[in-house]
C-alpha cells in the first residue's frame, strides 16, 4: 500500500497505523499479504514495515 500526505511530513498517524492493522487483519482470511505500507511526504517516505508497525 501506498499514499501521500500532503503535509509533506511522512510520519504516520494514529489512523494511519489503524486502518493498516485493519486491512492486514481482513486481508489475511482472503490470503492477501500486505507487505508493507509506504507514506510519501515532500522530503522523503516512511515505511511502516521499517518501523515495525506491521
């Protein structure tokens, strides 16, 4: 998964995180693997994988 925010600042939210767990929980059942959620921000990105946050 992936998306931007148009802060500019990549740093994942509490919703951010949230809907993740949420998608990775109702993916799992369908044999659907998130491998990783990546946030693009004006500087750079955030890997929510990388920050083990799933």
């Amino acid at each position: 998964m992936i998306h931007n925010h148009p802060s500019g600042d990549p740093t994942p939210s509490r919703a951010d995180i949230d809907v993740t767990k949420q998608i990775v929980d109702a993916a799992k059942p369908l044999g659907i693997t998130v491998h990783d959620h990546i946030i693009v921000g004006r500087n750079g990105h955030a890997s929510l994988k990388a920050l083990r946050l799933i």
